[in-house]
C-alpha cells in the first residue's frame, strides 16, 4: 500500500463540481492498493501517515506528526501511483489491485482514519475527481506499508 503525503494549508476534493471532502492545515494523503495488500498493510500504513514528522516544532524542525497538531487528514484514493514507470511510454499497472479489493481495502483504511480521533474528509473511490490543494512547504513524502 503507497500513500503520497503533503503537508496542506488546505484542500478539497470535487466530484461532478460538488465539494465531497476538504480541509484545512493537515495532510493530503493520495492512495494506492496493490494486490497483495490488506488489513495488515492499511493499518501499518496508516499508522505511518498519523505518525510522519512533517510539521514544525517550535524552532521550525519538522518533529511533529498529525497526531500531535491537531491537524486534519483527507484520503484520497489513486490507484495510478501503483503503476510500474520503469519502462516505456505507458504505465503498467499490474500490480495495482482490482477495482473491488481496493475499494474494500480504501473504506477499511477510512473507517481505521475516522476511529484515530484526526478530523477526516475522503474523495470519492472510483469517481473522477478533481483535487485542490495548497501544498506547505512544499513538503511531500512517499510512504510504503508492505
């Protein structure tokens, strides 16, 4: 499971025009499930996402997770982060999981977001979205749970 983090001011996802999830200060997590992926690995990498230090201490280090701030967290499900780029003109996303092992896995990892105590706002799985963001810093880390 692959999350792409960044440090926001805020964002918000549209669906079709319409606002579905949006937040302030927190982070913008961007998902991709693999097809070996499962309970396992969303909880590792959630764990990993409310735990990253990507926010300032008081002299300006980056020490502080989400957890610590207060901050919010919106989900975003983005199976192409999966693919394989290594070769070619055209992604392979082979080992990207099938529509439904995803979205089950998604709707885990969210419900396990929502039961952390972090505000949490979410896209839309499957849908054509369309994400705004203010990115902080710019501060954007590549995490992995296997």
């Amino acid at each position: 499971m692959i999350a792409l983090i960044q440090r926001v001011c805020r964002a918000h996802v549209e669906v079709d025009g319409a606002v579905v999830g949006r937040i302030d200060t927190g982070l913008l997590a961007m998902i991709a499930i693999q097809a070996a992926d499962g309970e396992a690995q969303a909880k590792r990498l959630l764990a990993r996402v409310l735990g990253y230090r990507v926010f300032p201490d008081e002299v300006g280090r980056m020490n502080l997770s989400l957890s610590e701030t207060g901050g919010a967290l919106l989900l975003v499900s983005q199976f192409t982060l999966a693919a394989d780029t290594r070769k070619g003109m055209r992604a392979s996303l082979a080992t990207a999981a099938s529509p439904a092992h995803a979205e089950r896995l998604y709707l885990y990892l969210l419900e396990l977001a929502r039961a952390s105590g972090v505000p949490v706002a979410s896209g839309r799985f499957g849908a054509n979205m369309q994400v705004h963001l203010v990115n902080d810093g710019p501060v954007t880390f590549w995490l992995e749970a296997r």
